[in-house]
C-alpha cells in the first residue's frame, strides 16, 4: 500500500512562474468564466455572492450542484483526464476534453453539449474582471492548454485548499467556504466581524454586496496582477495602523497599490514547512486586522488540534 504524500512534500508545492503558463493561465480563466456563469445564472443568489463561485475538490474544481427543474447537475474541471464533465442526477455523464482550442470553440460546445441534456441557459457573453475582454463566442484568440502547467496549478490549489481549510476551522463567528472566484480567478477564505461595513466610496452593486460587512480574506493568485503566484491578505474597511503591522512569515509584506499583504508563493513553496509559512500568514494577518479593528476575538475565535493524518 503507497503512503500518502505529506502536504509539506515537494510536489505539493511545484514551481509555477506565471510566464511558463501565462497563455495557458488565460484560456483557463475564461473557461472558468463560462462555467461559473452557468452557475450564477441558475443558482439562487447568496450573500456576498456566494452562490457564484467554484470549489477545489479531488480532481479539479467544481461547480457542485446547480438545481434544474426539480432535479440537478453538476459541471466538474477534471484535471486528471483533462476533461469538462457533466454529471446528470440521472446518473448519465458527457464530458468535452480540455486540450488547446479556442474559447469560441469551448463556448460552442459547453453549450451544444448542455442543450443535447435537456439543460436550456443563457449566460451574458463578455468575460469579467479582465483588461480588453472578447465575447467568448468570438474569441479565437485564447487558445492554449498545457496539461502539465495545469496539474500544477490544481495540485497548488489542493494544497492551499488544505491549509485554507484548517485555518477556517479555527473561527466559529461567520465565515465564507473556501472558494474560487472565476472572475479574479483567485482562491480564498472570507472571516467576518459580525458588524455592518460602512459603504465603500463609488462602490458598484457587486462591490457593495461583497463588502457589506467588515472582513478580514486571505487566498491565492496564480499570478495576474502580481506578475508572479503569491497570497494575499486584507481587511476591509482597512483599520487604522493596518499596513504598518508585522505579520508572519517574515518574507511579507504590504503592497501600498494593491492595499494588501503579499507573500510570494515561492516564499511559501521553499519554506521548510510551506504548510506551516501559510498558516502563519494566514493567521497573523487576520489577527492584525481583527484586534486593529476592535474585533471581538473571544467570541469568535476556537482554538482546534489539527486533524490527524494516521487512522
């Protein structure tokens, strides 16, 4: 019998500079886009726009179930077969194959492939939260797939996934599910004060629904934005003195553009214990903002052994 892999293995936390995957990195985005958006638009709406995001599971990211007409299915990224997969309450399952096309042809079939099932959706066509977005049924200009970049981009996000998750359980005040934001195309982990945020200045209808309450968030970004992979971590609203406090690992820091804490993903992957350099993070950054922020820590706060990896 093989042993598990520990979560502090090597290949837990493979090496991923955004330029050895930036094409690839894109054309998954925008799928990611089209897939969410089938679930934003037959997902009853959820506080703080719950209800659209995606979730690390065994063999890529999910959908989980989206409800359709007294019965359900289910939209999986199977990075192992490289493959988009329906799975029908019926117990029927089709599926597309992940290989490079274009977001036009990808577009085409997810859609030929949903109606051929009995499932009727329209999704607005113009991707999000991107510079210079095309309308997915036009779009032949994204059209990369590497399989070997992607494995490693879903084996990073199994890994954060795991950490993310510990780091949840040590709150009992609300806090989001670990999710990925096909939008932002960020993983990540939402713990709430429990008080009303005051509105955020020009804040668009999403913008004011996402932050309608004081947070403090931690997740991961493979790299747009940042040029590289890295953790990030904010509160918001900002408590005074936020910026200038010292987190955890050392290799943070504030990020004046972005308003946030930064931590290089290889800072974490070449830690001795890449799972143990996150936590940190995760923890020190939450609790800057929550004692700058007057949070009532006792009262939301448990303190958690981690879960044994021997049974």
């Amino acid at each position: 019998m093989q042993s598990a892999t520990h979560i502090d293995a090597p290949e837990c936390w493979p090496a991923l500079p955004l330029a050895s995957w930036q094409d690839t990195c894109a054309t998954l985005h925008l799928w990611t886009q089209i897939v969410g958006k089938v679930r934003l638009a037959l997902t009853p709406p959820i506080n703080h726009w719950w209800h659209v995001p995606l979730y690390v599971n065994a063999r890529g990211l999910t959908t989980s179930a989206i409800p359709w007409r007294g019965s359900a299915f289910d939209l999986q990224f199977d990075f192992i077969e490289h493959a988009l997969v329906l799975h029908l309450a019926s117990g029927e399952i089709k599926s597309i194959p992940l290989a490079p096309r274009p977001v036009a042809d990808f577009y085409r079939e997810l859609m030929e492939m949903l109606r051929a099932s009995g499932i009727g959706v329209k999704i607005w066509k113009m991707p999000v939260e991107i510079p210079d977005p095309i309308p997915f049924d036009r779009d032949f200009v994204h059209a990369a797939y590497d399989r070997d970049a992607v494995e490693k981009f879903w084996r990073i996000l199994l890994s954060a996934n795991s950490v993310f998750h510990q780091f949840r359980s040590g709150f009992i005040g609300k806090c989001s599910p670990v999710h990925f934001f096909w939008g932002s195309f960020d993983l990540a982990v939402t713990r709430f004060s429990g008080r009303r945020a005051p509105e955020r200045p020009g804040a668009d209808s999403m913008t004011r629904e996402a932050y309608s309450h004081e947070v403090s968030s931690v997740g991961f970004w493979p790299g747009a934005g940042l040029g590289n992979p890295a953790f990030y971590s904010y509160a918001a609203p900002d408590p005074p003195g936020f910026a200038a406090s010292r987190v955890s690992p050392p290799a943070a820091h504030y990020e004046t553009k972005l308003g946030e804490f930064i931590l290089l993903y290889d800072e974490v992957r070449t830690a001795p214990s890449p799972s143990a350099s996150l936590l940190d993070f995760c923890r020190s950054t939450y609790e800057a903002a929550a004692t700058l922020g007057g949070w009532d820590r006792e009262a939301l706060e448990v303190v958690r052994s981690s879960p044994s990896t021997t049974a």
